[in-house]
C-alpha cells in the first residue's frame, strides 16, 4: 500500500481495493501496513491529530471489521485517538470482533514528537486455532519483544510497518529463526515528505527461509499458504530447545535501565 498523508479519502479506498483483492484471492489472515490511515511524517500535532481516529468505532477499524466477518482476521496500521493523546497502533480484527489493539511501545524518529509510546507487551490472539502475535515496525529492533510473543505461544509475528532501511527485513529472518515462527511484515511502498519506503514485504518460516518477498515498489496483495502449527516444535536437536535452553538468571542486565 502507498498511504498518503492528508488524503483520508484516498487511504481509505486504497485500503478497501487490497481488502476486495484479499476477498477474492481467498486470504484468511491479512497484515496491512503501518499508520496506513494517515501516512507517517506529520507536519504538526495538529495535523497528527486530523488524522486519527478511535479504535474500534472509526472509520478505518470498522471497514477492518467488517472484512474480517466472513471467518477472517486483519491486523492493520492505524494512528489512533485516545482520551490521552495519540498512539502508533496496530487494530486487529477477528471474525467481525475487535480482538485486540497494539500500542507500539519502540517509537521511531518524529513519531516521538506525536505519539505516546505503549506501555503494555504485545498481545497474542487466537484465529482458527492458531495463535498470532503483533509487533509495529521498528519493535523489529528489539529481539526481546519478539522473545516475549514467542514465551505467550505465537506461532506467527504480524508486523505492520513502514521500512525505511533495506536491511530491516533480513532482521525478520533473524527474528524467524531465533524464535523458531512465522513472520508476516507488510512494509508500505513510495517517498512520503522526502522519506523513501523500502518495501519489501515479506513472510518468512521458523528455519529463516523467505516464504514471500514483494518488491520495493509493487503494490497489492501477495500470499503464501503454510501450517502455524510447524511453530510449535522448537528443537534445533534431540538435546536442544531454542525456548528451553534460555538461562533467564543470566539475562538480568537485559531489564537493567543504565
């Protein structure tokens, strides 16, 4: 997708064509692209703020909704209005019900001067069966967060985001085998107020192999079939469990603040 800032209209039927392509290709878990409601580089809190809406009762979340009605899940990129302000949220949507929402907790660059960061880990929700965790962009450069997806039970690691560098998703394959899961990365394309999208979206396995990769300017919706349930076995050898094998009362430093 190529959202453009201050074109709420256009957005929306921009999102509404992958929605429709996604119907007729038969897709049952779509991952849309970070901040897709509103674009990504603001100008101003004010112009921020014109662009955002409620999650579940704006626009955008209810269009997600209802798509998701017919035995579907979505997770979609949306800058989201809130009695405390603003955040970078990922909305996600199961079977017609909202499931949950993801306020990204790793801001990147300007988004600190609009956003409030989230304070909560990102949730896991079941579809079908299977289990789904989300993580928003830059959260790709913080493996513990991953980490923490993988401990709940996700199978598969949605990734709504809006890359800017090319070596961005081969952090995903990283984030695949480490985890031994699903990744799902879909990167919005084109040059938005002088910044140049990567593209680039992706699905990798639990072995690190790219299941799908769109290119640096293709629009649409590419897909790729395969079992969650792969997810499940983490052993790298008889004698070895990439979960198991963590020695936790060695990782202090990692929750140190200085």
């Amino acid at each position: 997708m190529e959202p453009i800032v201050h074109d709420l209209t256009g957005n929306m039927s921009r999102m509404m064509a992958l929605l429709e392509s996604a119907t007729q290709e038969a897709v049952d878990v779509l991952v849309l692209p970070e901040l897709m409601n509103s674009g990504a580089f603001f100008n101003s809190q004010e112009e921020a703020i014109e662009l955002s809406e409620e999650i579940p009762r704006g626009p955008f979340s209810q269009a997600l909704a209802k798509w998701s009605r017919k035995d579907r899940m979505v997770v979609g990129g949306i800058s989201e209005s809130t009695p405390k302000g603003l955040y970078n949220s990922a909305a996600i949507f199961g079977k017609g019900k909202h499931l949950a929402t993801y306020r990204k907790i790793h801001l990147f660059d300007t988004e600190k001067l609009w956003f409030h960061a989230g304070d909560e880990e990102p949730p896991v929700v079941e579809h079908n069966g299977n289990r789904f965790g989300v993580i928003i962009c830059y959260d790709w450069a913080f493996p513990e967060v991953s980490r923490i997806l993988a401990l709940k039970g996700a199978q598969v690691i949605l990734h709504p985001s809006n890359l800017l560098f090319p070596y961005c998703p081969k952090a995903m394959i990283t984030r695949s085998i480490e985890n031994w899961v699903f990744t799902a990365t879909a990167s919005r394309i084109g040059v938005e107020r002088g910044k140049k999208f990567v593209g680039n979206s992706q699905v990798t396995d639990p072995r690190g192999h790219v299941l799908l990769q769109m290119d640096a300017k293709e629009l649409g919706i590419s897909w790729v079939d395969f079992d969650p349930d792969v997810a499940d076995e983490k052993k790298l050898t008889e004698r070895n469990d990439v979960l198991k094998d963590r020695r936790p009362e060695l990782y202090g430093r990692l929750v140190k603040t200085e």
